[in-house]
C-alpha cells in the first residue's frame, strides 16, 4: 500500500487522542465513555499493526470505514459541542493518501462513505440512536482535544501533499534537465557527422573522377568487344557512385547551411534544371512543358530550390512509361500570397499506396531494380522544411504523379538584374 508512513503518522494522531480523551474521561469519573476511549484506542493500535504488516488492497477500506464507523457511533452519543465531528474533515482529506492518483473509483466510494457518515449524523441532529442518553456532559477539553487532533490531521496530510509536490517538481526539472543534456549531445554529434559527412564526400570525390579519367584515357584505345563492355560498366558503376556522393554532400549541405536567399526567376532555372537532365531521355524522347503564369522576381534559396526540382524532374523522367505515345514531364508555379505553388507532373506509371506511405525515408527504394540510392526524396523533403515549405503528393497508379511544392518567398520589385535577359521594347 503506498503511503503507510504516513497513514501510520496519522492513526497514532488518532491513537493519541484516544488516549488523551479516555484519561480526560477517567480523570472526569466517566468510566462508561473511558472504557469506550479505550477501546477504540486499542482498535487504532490494531489498525497501525495492520497498516504496518499488510499490503492487501482492501486494508485502505478497512481503515477509512473503521474509523469513519467509530466516529457515526461515538459522535450520537456524546454531545455535538464535543467537536468530535471535527475529525471528519482530516478524515475526508485523507482518502487522497489512502489511494493513488490511479484509484479513482476507490476514492469516490471511500470519500462517499465517510462523507455519508457525516450527513447521517447531521440529518439526525447527531442522535443517530434516537433518545438513547447521552454518555458525558458537554466539555471544552474534549472539544480541544478534537479540534487539536484535526488541525494536526491536516498539518500532516497537506505537509505531505507539498512535499510530494516539491519531489514531483523537482524530479521533473531533474529530467528535464538531464534531457536537455543529452539534446545537446545529440546536437553536437550531429553537427561533427554531418561535417564528416560533408568532408568525406568531398575527399572521395577527386579519387573518382581520376578513376573516370583513366577510363576515358582506355576507351579511346582500340580494344574488343569484352573490354569495351567492361569500362562501361565501370562508366555505369562510376557514375551511380559520383551520384550517390552527390546526393550526400546535397543532404550535407542542407543540413551544415543557413538559408541563403537571393533574386530568382523562377523560369530561368527550370530552364537550366531541364537542361541539365536532357541526356537522361536523349534516347526516350520526354517533352518538357514549363507552365508558369508570373515574370516577378522571387526572394529564395536557389541552392534549395535547385535541389528539390533536380530530383523530383530527375525521378520522372528516369521513371517514365516507355510505351506512352507522350510522355511529358511538367513543371509549374503560381504565386499564392507570400506562398509558391510549385508542381511537378508526369504521365509515367504513378506511385502505389505502400510505396506512397514510405517513399520519404533516408534510403527507401520502392523498387530494388531502381538503381538509385534512395536518398533523392529524402532530401527533397529535407530541404522544404529548411525552407519552412510543405509537400503533398497525388499519384493513380498507372496513369501518373504530381508532386506539390508550398514555399514562403518574397517578391522582389522590378529592378534590373544582369543575368537576366532584356524584354525587347
């Protein structure tokens, strides 16, 4: 049972007014109600025995109506001046230590009866046994002896439930703090790993492209058949592992650096984006369609941006229908207040629901035949939250994908930029 310290501090209050009450009363002549002090003194004393070698659930019961039962009898045969009615209240308060914050039917039906106990006296003008004499003649020092022992009652209980409070708050900052340690912690790993990260990208990269050199230098040498096939497949092999490291220094990169934003217009780096992935279909003809209804100059992070168009145009056109007589990739915007509405859509095969509910994770392929590293969405992702954006995607499967893009971004006014070509006149 929790609490039975306490529960034992406040039965030998009980028993200590008992006793003080049966020699007042045996100092008064009135052995009657002396030898009824007595006995439930030696009842309190059996319920501390109790409360000290049990741990049974029924024992916080057995206590609160034993004593609650003791005060209904004895408080309808002696006089109501006596005060004995007093000790319902540190009683009534002490349903909250004789069950836990859990207990909370036990405390209604606890609090109720004693509660009960109370207004039975009280609807019977305190002489529950009708015109039964009464025991002992109305007495001050019984009455301070009573109003003494309540006041200690509550002492005792409130003092508890403070100090139990103080222990609950300060074990809360303890963890708090000790939360706020290994936070910082983690902090500093992560910075160190991405800068080891970011470092480690860098330093593989030059070995590779002397690796790439040295292959180049062997295909312009005459050579079969099988030697061919084999520096293309270390072409192949090359060029998804420089991929690979440039999608960790672009996850580096958002994660080590601050937003930068500078001018943009927006129609010019689609352009560069679509560009840049011409070879991919140079064999698969992909129409590449910008629809976007504004010429204003935006305030963005470039680099971000460029990221997260780079490998959402990258994976529809890598991940197009073949046999669809026009395939298409579309990339457009619109302005929405302070937000850009950006969206790319294809007619390639769609996304299926499992893959939809995963595709967003560090290293998640949904198709082990995709070849990627599985880092591409994951750092589209990554990067529109460093931009403070959202993404929502819409795919049917086997009939195509849209990716939504939200981004906050400011307009620029109009003013003359030098890599930005002149309207003619």
């Amino acid at each position: 049972m929790k609490n039975s310290h306490l529960i034992h501090r406040l039965l030998l209050v009980a028993a200590a007014a008992a006793g003080l009450q049966a020699l007042w009363d045996a100092y008064q002549s009135s052995m009657v109600i002396a030898m009824l002090d007595a006995v439930i003194l030696l009842w309190l004393l059996g319920l501390m025995l109790l409360n000290k070698v049990s741990r049974q659930s029924f024992v916080p019961f057995i206590i609160l109506a034993s004593i609650a039962a003791i005060l209904l009898v004895t408080g309808s045969l002696i006089p109501q001046e006596n005060g004995l009615h007093l000790l319902f209240l540190p009683l009534l308060c002490a349903v909250f230590i004789l069950f836990d914050y859990k207990q909370h039917w036990e405390k209604i039906v606890g609090g109720g009866f004693v509660l009960g106990c109370y207004l039975l006296l009280e609807a019977t003008n305190f002489r529950l046994f009708g015109d039964l004499p009464m025991l002992e003649a109305p007495d001050r020092v019984s009455f301070s002896v009573n109003f003494l022992s309540s006041g200690v009652g509550l002492f005792t209980i409130f003092s508890f439930l403070t100090r139990a409070n103080y222990k609950a708050q300060e074990h809360l900052q303890e963890m708090a703090d000790e939360a706020q340690r290994k936070n910082n912690e983690l902090i500093k790993v992560n910075e160190e790993l991405d800068r080891f990260v970011y470092s480690t990208s860098h330093d593989l990269r030059a070995p590779l492209l002397s690796v790439l050199g040295l292959v180049q230098l062997l295909e312009k040498k005459p050579v079969d058949e099988t030697q061919q096939s084999y520096l293309k497949m270390m072409r192949t092999r090359i060029s998804n592992l420089e991929a690979f490291i440039n999608d960790i220094t672009s996850y580096a990169r958002n994660a080590r650096l601050p937003l930068q934003p500078e001018p943009l217009q927006l129609q010019e780096l689609v352009d560069e984006v679509f560009n840049s992935h011409l070879f991919l279909h140079e064999n698969n003809p992909i129409a590449l369609i910008q629809q976007i209804d504004f010429r204003e100059i935006l305030s963005v992070d470039r680099q971000r941006l460029n990221t997260v168009l780079n490998n959402l145009i990258s994976n529809a056109i890598k991940y197009h229908q073949l046999q669809h007589p026009q395939p298409h990739v579309t990339v457009g915007a619109s302005l929405q207040g302070k937000e850009l509405h950006l969206w790319v859509a294809d007619n390639g095969p769609g996304i299926s629901p499992n893959v939809q509910a995963r595709m967003f994770e560090m290293f998640y392929r949904g198709n082990e035949r995709s070849g990627g590293s599985g880092l591409g969405l994951y750092i589209v992702k990554e990067a529109i939250e460093k931009l403070g954006g959202r993404l929502e995607v819409e795919s049917v499967y086997g009939e195509g994908s849209t990716f939504h893009v939200w981004v906050p971004v400011q307009i620029v006014e109009q003013q003359p930029i030098q890599h930005l070509p002149l309207a003619d006149g």
